[in-house]
C-alpha cells in the first residue's frame, strides 16, 4: 500500500510539473529532463510512468475533461439529462481554454501538432457521448459511433484552428455554441435544445471562468 501510494505521488507530481513548466516555458521548450530534475527523479523512474511526453499530454488533457465533468455533477442539478451534461462539459471545455491566453497558445500548438481524439480513452469518450445517443435513441451502432467520434474530433480540431488564427466568431460564448450546435448537427440533434440548455444553465456558466478548472494551471 506504501509503494502504491508513492507511486501515486510521483505520477501525480510528474504532471503537476509538466503543468508548470508547459505554462511556463511551452511545450516544446520543457525536456523531459527538466521535469526529472525538478520531480528529483531518474529517466527511468519518468518512462515507468510516461513513455513519452505525448503520454503526458494525453494524461493532461484527460484529467482536464475528468475535472470538468465532475465540475459539472456537482453544481448543477441532477435531474440533468445526458445531453445537458455533453454541451456544458464541452462550453467549459472551450470556454476555460479560450479565457486563459498561455492555455490558449499552448493548445493552438497540440492541435497543429495532434489529435485530440487519440489522447481520449475509449472509457472517456464512451462516458461523454454513449449516454446521450441511448437516451435520445439515436439509434447510432459501435461502429458508425467510432466514425462520429473521428468527425467530430476532427470538425473541432479545424474550427478551433481557423478560430485561433482568423478570429472567425464573435466572441467565446459563440465559438463555444457554435461547436456545440456542430456536434448536434452530426448527431442529428436539433439546435434549439442546445441553445435551450445553455440558456436554462447560465447562471453556472458565467461561474466557469473563475472555476478552478484549469488545462494547465
């Protein structure tokens, strides 16, 4: 039991400061060694827990979108449907990003350089999306559902590019509505129940920018 929880600490310590030096200093310029040296751990002891720094990134984007949901069950009310709970956790999603200009930048070089959906388990995606599709009976199988999650990905990757770069949308509520209606869209969702949903959750939105619900810090 020990060893498990110092290993826990020593993972958790390795992302704290991932966290700090990639808000700090960006991405790029952090070294794997520089985490080691500042953790007061080996290579070794950094690879046990992360292969690579991409690792890193998807354990960082991952306890983003773990916290917001749990963000989300806790401060709104639980009669929340499904699709409810999908279109806050992706505003705050957005919303967090958008309001923080390092977070901003450092995720404008993820998505030039990754894809999100490959840093998202199967049990993540399957908890965010699989219970809106079985309460609205989309009728939507593994298969196609694995393709939809690829588009969907994939549409937000690019909006959110053309919306960093162009400053496409007015503003960072209509960047985030906008991605949320695009998704409705390819799930074949009408767009007046996610506008419905933000407007009868607005009191808790306006609370997402001083949340303590970071990507970095």
């Amino acid at each position: 039991m020990g060893r498990y929880k110092k290993g826990l600490n020593t993972c958790n310590d390795i992302v704290t400061i991932s966290k700090k030096f990639f808000y700090e200093k960006g991405y790029s310029q952090t070294t794997i060694q520089e985490i080691c040296d500042e953790c007061n751990i080996t290579l070794g002891n950094f690879t046990y827990y992360f292969k690579t720094k991409q690792d890193l990134l998807r354990r960082i984007y991952q306890d983003y979108v773990s916290n917001i949901v749990t963000f989300i069950n806790s401060n709104v009310n639980s009669n929340l449907n499904s699709l409810e709970k999908f279109v806050l956790t992706s505003f705050v999603y957005y919303y967090n990003i958008l309001e923080d200009d390092i977070s901003l930048h450092f995720h404008y070089k993820v998505l030039k350089n990754h894809s999100l959906y490959a840093f998202m388990s199967n049990e993540l995606l399957d908890n965010l999306y699989t219970p809106f599709i079985k309460e609205f009976d989309l009728g939507i199988d593994q298969k196609e559902l694995e393709i939809l999650y690829l588009c969907d990905f994939g549409a937000r990757r690019e909006l959110t590019i053309k919306h960093i770069e162009d400053n496409v949308f007015s503003s960072k509520i209509d960047f985030c509505l906008k991605s949320c209606i695009m998704t409705a869209r390819l799930f074949k969702i009408q767009d007046d129940l996610i506008i419905e949903c933000l407007k009868t959750h607005r009191e808790l939105l306006k609370s997402v920018d001083v949340c303590n619900i970071n990507l970095l810090k």
